[in-house]
C-alpha cells in the first residue's frame, strides 16, 4: 500500500480532477448525442458502459504516463528548487529507473486500451503521447511550454468523443479551446512561484521571461478566451439553463483565483491552483452533462 501511495504521489493523482470531467463532458456528449436522457437509455447501454471504463482508463493511462515522465525528466532540477525537492525521486522515495519504466509502462497501456475503442483512436494515440510526454522538453527551449501543457489536457474532451463516434465535431472541439486557455492560464499562476528559479537555471516559463505583472495579464487574457470558448460552445450547442449555470460557476471560478493572486503576494497560489480549478471543472462538468440528459 505505502508503494501504491507513493506512485499516486508521483503523479499526482488528485490532479485528474482537472481534465476528467471535460473528458465526461466529451463521452456523454457523444453518447446522447440529439436524443438526451431517454434516448441514451435504449441504446446498448453494455456497450456503453464498456466504452466508457476505456475512456477513464484511458485518461488514468495517459496522465499518468505523462507526470512521470515529467518527474523523471526534471528529477536533478527538483532536487535543486527549494519548493520540490520533497518530490519522490529527488527525495529518494522512487528511483529515476522505477518512474522511468512506470512511465513505459503506462504507455503501453494507454496505447493497448486505446486499440480496445476503436482504429482512429488507436491510430491517433501515439501522437496524443507525443503531445502529453513531449510537454516535460518545452520548458528547455520555450515560455509557451504553458500552452503545450494546455494543449495535452485539452485532448480530453475531443479524445473521449472520437472514442463513441470515431468522427471529429466542432462542439467537442470548443470545449477543448476552453481547456487549452483553463489550463494554461492557471499553469502560468503556478508558475509565479519558480520565477527566480527558473532563470537561475536557464529554464522558459512566461513569468521568467515577463516578469510577475505581465505573466497575470498573459493569464487573464487566456482565461478570458477560456470563458469565451464555453459561452460560445454554449451557443453553438444550443444548451439549457443548467448549462448557463455551470458557465456562471466556471467563470466565477476563474474570476476568483485571479482575484486572490497578485504580483506582490503569492501566498493562496494553492488555492487558485487547485480548489478554485477543481470546482470549475468538476461543477462545471456535472451541470453540463445534467442538461445533455435532460434534453
């Protein structure tokens, strides 16, 4: 149990909250398609059920995968960042070899569970995890490393509804630019904390690159199209009042953890980071999909 622990640790488990529910919002978008609730219920459910265990697998698979990769890539830079160096490999907990083949091994997983869906998500998850592993490279070499963190978790909701129709939509696909500028405006907060850091060791964040002020502005522009990219699908989709709600709570959210942070004081960063995010994504998920049913 404590290894178990350990792992979950490693990757931080408790951060699935973030894109689980958007790739909720994608399957059951998918799944009730024009029918709503009713409509759902006459269909395979068998089949639905088991599509939908691919689908978490999938996302637990891939995460995983992906926040390994990155601990293992950035083990020698957590050992010097006073902030990270209680993190499993550079506190010796986990070896860099273990996280290594964990992260192969998720892999693998991921790939075999994808080939289980159907052949264009097979075909298309190798290049899902070119995305989600190549994120642990970007902050070598560029301060839009932010946007690549986005772009891997924004493959949630278009992921999970190639998995029940094999076909790309405009509908999933503007949840998935609302996850891009979610995630990474609040990455680009986070980030605020290893500022002097990251120039010490030559790495890019936009807060290293701009300074405090301009980072928040940068991350205030990407939650406003965050906010525009779910009012839009809204409309597009031609949602009910439950829908309306969830955009209220997620965009209050947002609103919310950009009040508590400021350049001059970082100390509720946790908070914007993960109770504000996780009460937008989760809130807004389980209003979304209440009124897919209910149509």
């Amino acid at each position: 149990m404590t290894a178990i622990r350990n792992y979950l640790s490693l990757i931080k488990f408790s951060h699935t909250i973030f894109a689980m529910p958007f790739a909720m919002i994608g399957f059951f978008l998918a799944a009730t398609g024009a029918t709503g609730y009713f409509g759902f219920l006459t269909q395979d459910y068998r089949s639905a059920i088991l599509k939908f265990i691919l689908v978490i697998l999938c996302m637990v698979f891939a995460r995983s995968a992906a926040m390994a990769f990155n601990r293992y890539l950035d083990r020698h830079f957590d050992a010097k960042n006073p902030r990270t160096t209680i993190r499993e490999i550079p506190a010796g907990i986990i070896s860099a070899d273990k996280a290594l083949l964990f992260t192969i091994f998720n892999s693998l997983l991921f790939v075999a569970t994808c080939y289980f869906i159907n052949a264009l998500c097979f075909y298309l998850s190798p290049v899902a995890l070119l995305v989600v592993l190549g994120y642990s490279f970007t902050k070598r070499f560029t301060a839009l490393c932010h946007l690549v963190l986005g772009l891997g978790l924004s493959l949630a909701p278009i992921g999970a509804y190639l998995a029940v129709t094999g076909q790309f939509d405009w509908l999933p696909i503007l949840f998935s630019f609302a996850v891009i500028f979610w995630v990474s405006g609040f990455d680009i907060i986070y980030a605020l904390q290893d500022e002097d850091f990251d120039r010490s060791q030559q790495l890019h964040s936009i807060p290293a690159a701009l300074g405090r002020a301009k980072a928040l502005f940068i991350s205030r522009l990407l939650h406003l199209l965050s906010a525009t990219s779910v009012i839009i699908a809204g409309i597009y989709g031609g949602f009910g009042w439950l829908y309306w709600a969830g955009v209220a709570v997620f965009t209050g959210m947002l609103i919310y953890q950009q009040s508590i942070v400021s350049k001059d004081d970082l100390s509720r960063v946790n908070i914007a980071f993960m109770t504000a995010n996780g009460i937008a994504s989760v809130v807004f998920s389980i209003l979304v999909i209440t009124d897919l049913f209910l149509r």
